[in-house]
C-alpha cells in the first residue's frame, strides 16, 4: 500500500495494516498452507500403512504377521517425540550415507568419526548451496515420513480391531451363499470394518492435528516458527518496533486449531451417522444383497 512507505509517521490502523501485510507476515500466512499439506498428504498414508498393518496383523504367514505386530507395538511402546526425531535424522544420514559411497568412493575416511557423521560435499541431502525452498521441502518430505510410520501404527491398532468387530455370522453366511474369502472380505467385510474403525480414526486425525506443531522442532518453518519469530519483542532497529506480542500470535493459534478440530469434529460425526445408519441398514439383509 502506497501509505506503508514511511511507517515511523504512522499510527493507528494504517500502522496495523501495514505491519500485517509485511513479507514475513505473509510467510506467516502461507505457513498455514503447510499445516493444510501435512495433512492432506499425511491422511491417505496413514490410511494405507494402518490397512497394510492391520492385514499384516492377520496374516497367517508368521513372519509377515510378527513384523505386523512388533511395528505397531513398537511404535505405541515408544514417545511419539523420539519418533519425530529420529525417524528424520535416521533417513537424512542414510540418504547422506549412500550417495557418499556412489559420488565419492574415492573417500576412504569412515563416515562415523567418533560423535561426528561426515560426508562429502557432493553427498549432502540437498547440496549446501540449493535454494532454502529445497531445504525445507526435504524437511518437510522427512516429517511427512515421520508422521506417516507413527501414526500409521495407530491407524493400524484401530483397523485391526475394526476388523476383528464384525460378526463373524456375517462373514459365515456370505460364505454359506458362496462368496470366495477374496469376495468375502472385499464386498463385506472392509465395508462393515469402517462402521467400528470411524470412532479411532477420527480421534487419531484430532491427535494429528494437534501433532502438527511438532514440523516446528524439526526445523521446518511452521506457524509456530512465524508466531514466536513475529510476536517476540522488536527494538528501533526494526521497521515495526512493538513490544513481546507472543500470547496474541499464539492464541490466534488456538482459535485456528480450535475450529479446525470443531469442523474435524462436524465432518466425522456426519461420517458416523452415515456409516452408521449403512451398518444397521445391510444388518437388515443379507450379505448377498449388500454385496451387490
């Protein structure tokens, strides 16, 4: 706005218009987009990891089925903060790790020096002089891994335990009218799993919400980054100068999550209703008519 040229001669809402239509607030403003990408990348992942997790579960190969059972015990056996931390660090020193031994074989130095991890030049994930945006989004590609083995754990808890609900008379008769197991768990089973998975999984879609302020601890510039960088204290030397505003940017936080866990809240009880009135609707007839 032309009036923002000079700001030390403004007062009043010029003076807040300008201050909040400043690039960094701006960043502040597309950090939101970043919370919003999260999860909407995040969700579908977590779905197929608990799905896969739970098939792993019931699997009557003994290793697939072990392996099933010690990731999601694991998992819930561990903080959800060791997990957000390690699993980034972990993959960006493998990555580091493999491209040291294809870009630089040459290197006969051990990677592992004593505390120390060092790799070539060449093998840095991304290179020291990439843009910051190919910085954060390999971050941002590392939480997403993150967030998808931790919470793909849970989704697979609650799966495995939608699965296991369904009458097993449901699955009796649709194989008494001659559904193969294949049909059988496709056309009856997976349908009638989601009535009793709906509850868990969205209180575990709140949890991720709620988990989204963790991108800020692995480095990634989140609305907490912006909300504490924007609302500490600014001198004179600064083109704003206000004082500490900190509990003004982070209660916007908390009106932000709080209507994003209320429309959450809205749209996964309209989920319920439906699934659940579907559930009590194909109870009321056979499996083969609600196969078809």
């Amino acid at each position: 706005m032309e009036y923002c040229v000079d700001p030390s001669v403004l007062e009043g809402w010029r003076w807040l218009s300008c201050y909040l239509t400043t690039p960094k607030h701006f960043f502040f403003y597309y950090s939101f987009l970043t919370v919003f990408a999260l999860l909407c990348i995040t969700a579908p992942v977590v779905l197929l990891m608990g799905f896969a997790g739970a098939m792993a579960r019931r699997s009557s190969f003994a290793p697939l089925r072990l392996f099933g059972v010690a990731y999601t015990s694991m998992v819930r056996g561990i903080p959800d903060v060791i997990f957000f931390l390690f699993v980034p660090i972990a993959l960006d020193q493998l990555v580091e790790f493999l491209r040291h031994k294809i870009k630089c074989p040459e290197v006969v130095e051990p990677v592992f020096r004593g505390n120390e991890f060092i790799v070539c030049t060449a093998a840095k994930m991304p290179l020291q002089d990439a843009a910051p945006w190919v910085h954060q989004g390999w971050s941002f590609i590392l939480a997403i891994i993150a967030f998808s083995i931790v919470f793909g754990a849970f989704a697979a808890n609650t799966m495995y335990g939608a699965l296991s609900a369904v009458p097993e008379e449901q699955l009796e008769t649709a194989r008494a009218y001659g559904f193969t197991d294949r049909q059988t768990f496709r056309r009856i089973h997976v349908p009638q799993m989601w009535t009793y998975a709906l509850p868990g999984l969205s209180n575990l879609w709140m949890i991720l919400i709620k988990a989204t302020p963790l991108l800020f601890l692995l480095g990634i510039e989140d609305i907490v980054y912006w909300a504490r960088e924007l609302g500490g204290s600014k001198t004179g030397y600064f083109e704003y100068p206000h004082p500490d505003w900190r509990l003004w940017y982070f209660l916007a936080l908390l009106v932000f999550y709080l209507l994003l866990t209320w429309l959450s809240g809205k749209v996964f009880g309209a989920l319920n209703r439906k699934y659940s009135h579907h559930h009590f609707a194909e109870r009321a007839v056979s499996p083969v008519q609600a196969g078809r």
